[in-house]
C-alpha cells in the first residue's frame, strides 16, 4: 500500500544524524543526500526521506501522526531506540516493551526526531 514516507525536519544535520544512527542500529546504511537536499534511506525494500519543506515554511510534526518502522525483534527495537535517543531524539510514551490488546501482542519502542515527528518501532509477537 505505501510507497515511502517522507518527513520535514528544520535541522538537515540534526536529522541525518538521528536517522543515520537509527537505521544503521538496526542494519541500514546512512542517508544519502540527493541533489535537491533531501536526506534519503533505502532500507529493506522501503524509501524514507527526510526534507525541508519545498514551500519555505517551517517544518511541524504532523498531530496524530506515527511512522512506524519493522523490526525483526524486541532486541532490534532496543537498539533502535537506544541509538535514536543517543543521537538526538527523544524518548516518548511508556518504555520499549510489550504491549497486548485486541488479540494482537507487539513489542513497541515510541521516540520523536529532533523535528518532533512521532516514531515507533514495532515487533509483532507470535
């Protein structure tokens, strides 16, 4: 259904740092930076970009508004969140851990960007 998923940030480095270190805890390569400055993360088989926004305004966290990244396991949520707090980002909701409900048993990990965008990790539980 989804093709990529693109943010706005109003700090391109506070951002290529946060993101780089995220997606390298958990396996991924650093963001590389397209000729329109936009930072972009290829990584298992999705597209993530991070921008300024085209109409020169600054950039908002979306209100009610979560990407969620796929993790293989409790132990790469943990990394993920770790290294995104280590680099910038802000640890947010309960701690990473297991969540129930509605039949469903997923281990989450909440954090905001530098920008504010809401982030969550997710491993869905056998």
């Amino acid at each position: 259904m989804y093709s990529h998923n693109m943010v706005g940030s109003n700090d391109l480095d506070a951002s290529k740092k946060f993101y780089d270190a995220t997606f390298q805890a958990i396996g991924g390569k650093p963001g590389i930076i397209d000729d329109k400055g936009r930072i972009i993360y290829i990584h298992n088989g999705g597209l993530f970009l991070v921008t300024a926004p085209i109409d020169g305004q600054p950039a908002t966290a979306g209100n009610g508004c979560t990407i969620g990244f796929a993790m293989a396991n409790p132990e790469q949520a943990d990394a993920w969140h770790r290294a995104g707090v280590e680099a910038g980002g802000t640890a947010i909701e309960d701690p990473p851990g297991v969540r129930e409900g509605s039949g469903m048993k997923m281990y989450l990990a909440y954090l905001r960007d530098p920008s504010g965008n809401k982030l969550c990790a997710l491993h869905r539980m056998g």
